[in-house]
C-alpha cells in the first residue's frame, strides 16, 4: 500500500502527515515559535563552565543558551585523530569566550504554564553536542568521523558485513551512517547523497569564523523529517496547499529525494477558511478525528479492548485493558501492542515509559510479548529500548525522540 504525505501550513506553523490506507502512520508539527529544532547547527560562544555539571553553558545564537554536557565534546587532534570528551574535567577543553560549532540534540519549545489537564510541558534548556551530524533520506554524514556505519535497525549479520564492504569500496562516502531504509538502495543513489552531504559540510567551514554566536543551519523540518523517515516506503504523492511549501518542497526533493518530484501535487482549498476547518486538507481526507483522538487518555483495540495513557513528569504509564472480547490474556497483549507502538510513535512520547500487560502465565508468552513489542517498534524512527519485564511483571521501555511532545507542539502552534 502506497503512502501519502499530506503537508498543510497554519499560522506558520507546518503540518505534515504521512497517510497510509486512510490512517495515520506519521504526524509531524513545526510550531512558528520553535525556539531551537532538532538538528540545528550553530557557531556558539562558550559563556560558562560548570563544574559541578561538567558542563558547559553556551550562546547559541545572541538569544538561546544551550547545555554542552562533556561527553558531548569532540576534539580533532593533529593526524585527524578524534578525542572525545569525558577523560578529563571540561574545563580542561573549553574556556570562556571560545567559539565552538554545535549540533541541537532536541527541539525546544518556549516555556508555558501547565493547562487545565495537568499534561507535562516542556520546559527543558536545549542540550546540544560537538558530534556534528547531517542527515540526508539514506544516509547520515558524520564529518567527526571517517569510518563508514550501518545503523543498529539492520539486525541480520550477513547483511551488515555486505552493506559495509560495499559503503567502505566506494571512494566518494567517507563518514557516513547508512540508514536501515537504504538497506537495498541503488549504489549511484547513495554516492549523489555522500557527495550532497559532503559538499554542504564543506560550504559551512567559512562561517564557523567570528565571535558573534549565530545559527548555520537549520534542522530537518517537518517535511523532510516526514519524507526520510519513510525513506523506505512506496510514496503514492505529496499533497500541499501553498506554493510556498512546493517550492520547498521540491527544492528539498530535487537534492534528497529526485524520484519524488513528480508526486509533489499542489491541491487548491477554499479561499474562506473557517476555525473548523483550517487544516482544510486534513479534513478533505477524513483525518481530523484521528488527530483528536490522540489528545484523548485511551485509545480503542480492534477486538473491543482499550489502552489507557497517563503521562508524568517522570515516565508514561500504559494500561492494557480487556473489553467484552474472549481473546486469551496473550492475544490481546500482542493486539494492543501494536496499537501501543503506533501511539508512542504519533503522540511523540519520550523517556521512560511503563506498560501494566494482563498477565501471562509464563515466560515462553512473555518472551513472545517481548518480541512483538521489539518488531511494533523497529518501525519508529526514534531510538525505541525495550528494557524487559520487571519483577512487578511491567514492561519497561525508553524512548529517545527529537522533539518536544505532540501536545506541546500542538499548543506551540496554535498560539
């Protein structure tokens, strides 16, 4: 089954949601008022050293600081040699006043008061690190170093030896993480992007120069966070509403992703635009209710079931419940694991997260439970664990996204 990537701009805010069958598999929002995005490059000053963080606060751009934790140091040493930090104090590596090139590890919204439901917001100094990456829709260029990788998603031995013994023969890719989704992607392809990402590393150089902290480079945004992540997928078309977003768009395609430029399909809306329907092509495709719904504490399972989400400031907590159906207790773990893995995936959730399964009778089904919950979320593009089953019999998972949660975001761009 094809998907379909459905862009929409509001308030300035970006929409993009990636459509498959008529249900959500992916949902990304850009709120106007993103204070630093993922993936953002900077030329930043050193302003203080703290000792008892062994950290180091930095201005990123005259407005925004940012937290440098030491293991997220990178030294290029004579003979190209890379140090990393953490060896020693990081006062050590960095002084006041010095200039450093950092890379945003997460987005950062401005700070709000809690509202009336009493959900988390995010609130967090951004945190940042000198492992300085660019991300591309099949590969990632890491210039801190010259070894080629494979990213952890590809799992089967003989494959990765294959894969790097073909990444190492090609001269033009030094540096570079292949991602799972170009596993089987023509080699010319991978070349025009090692070649892409090179040459715009090589174009910042000049202005990582100056004491005048500022950003270099913008983070993947929703569209191109959208369309890599799916990387690996059949796309039927992109649907966009503003010619703004098309030549964005297409100008992104055109680099990343050529084969796409063609499904790029401009959809004309009305010109009176009502609250109810501002995101006019959402509604065309009928999938207004599904976003509601994610803003909801439960979620329904196909077999009558349900799920209920808690989130804390410390971790979220999943309930697994059973309805009138007659499933065994390990049926209905499984069928809502899937469910569980899909809204983890599109409310953005992050952290600890604990999931309460109906009991099974013994470890032969829990190793089965473990399994299908590692398959549902190999598709996430974050950085999904699964921790085990505590001797309370939950589950425990972490769960490393690159922005701020869906409810945060969602306030962020409608105010």
């Amino acid at each position: 089954m094809a998907l379909d990537i459905l862009i929409e701009e509001l308030d300035g805010s970006l929409w993009v949601a990636s459509v498959e069958d008529n249900i959500i598999r992916g949902l990304e929002v850009d709120p106007q008022s993103e204070l630093v995005r993922w993936g953002s490059i900077y030329w930043a000053r050193v302003e203080r050293i703290d000792a008892a963080l062994d950290a180091a606060w930095v201005n990123l751009d005259g407005e925004n600081m940012a937290l440098l934790h030491n293991a997220d140091t990178r030294f290029l040493q004579k003979g190209g040699l890379l140090r990393k930090g953490g060896a020693e104090p990081i006062g050590k590596s960095l002084k006041e006043g010095q200039m450093i090139a950092v890379q945003a590890k997460s987005g950062v919204l401005p700070a709000e008061e809690e509202d009336e439901e009493d959900l988390p917001v995010e609130t967090k100094t951004a945190k940042v690190s000198m492992d300085i990456t660019i991300q591309g829709r099949y590969m990632i260029y890491s210039p801190m170093s010259a070894q080629n990788r494979l990213s952890t998603r590809i799992k089967d031995k003989k494959l990765r030896r294959q894969l790097l013994k073909m990444l190492n023969s090609i001269d033009e890719i030094n540096g570079c993480i292949l991602r799972a989704s170009a596993a089987y992607t023509q080699t010319d392809i991978l070349v025009r992007e090692g070649k892409i990402l090179s040459a715009m590393w090589n174009g910042m150089q000049e202005h990582f120069a100056g004491n005048a902290p500022a950003l270099i480079m913008d983070g993947p945004d929703a569209i191109q966070r959208s369309i890599s992540d799916h990387a690996g997928r059949l796309v039927g078309g992109i649907q966009l509403t503003t010619m703004d977003i098309y030549e964005h768009t297409e100008e992104w395609c055109e680099l990343f992703a050529p084969d796409l430029v063609t499904k790029i399909e401009p959809v004309e809306t009305g010109d009176d635009i009502s609250v109810e329907d501002d995101l006019e092509l959402f509604d065309q495709r009928g999938i207004i209710d599904q976003i509601e719904n994610l803003f909801l504490p439960y979620a329904i399972l196909p077999g009558g079931g349900n799920i209920i989400l808690q989130e804390t400031a410390a971790l979220t907590a999943i309930d697994i419940n059973r309805g009138a159906d007659t499933q065994s207790n390990l049926a209905l773990n499984i069928e809502a694991i899937d469910v569980i893995a899909r809204q983890i995936r599109l409310r953005n959730l992050g952290g600890i997260i604990i999931i309460d399964a109906l009991k099974m009778k013994n470890k032969r089904e829990q190793k089965k439970l473990l399994e299908a919950l590692q398959e549902a979320v190999d598709r996430d593009p974050c950085t999904v664990q699964v921790h085990g089953v505590t001797n309370l019999g939950l589950i425990e998972i972490t769960r490393k996204r690159r922005t701020p949660g869906l409810h945060s975001r969602f306030m962020s761009a409608l105010d």
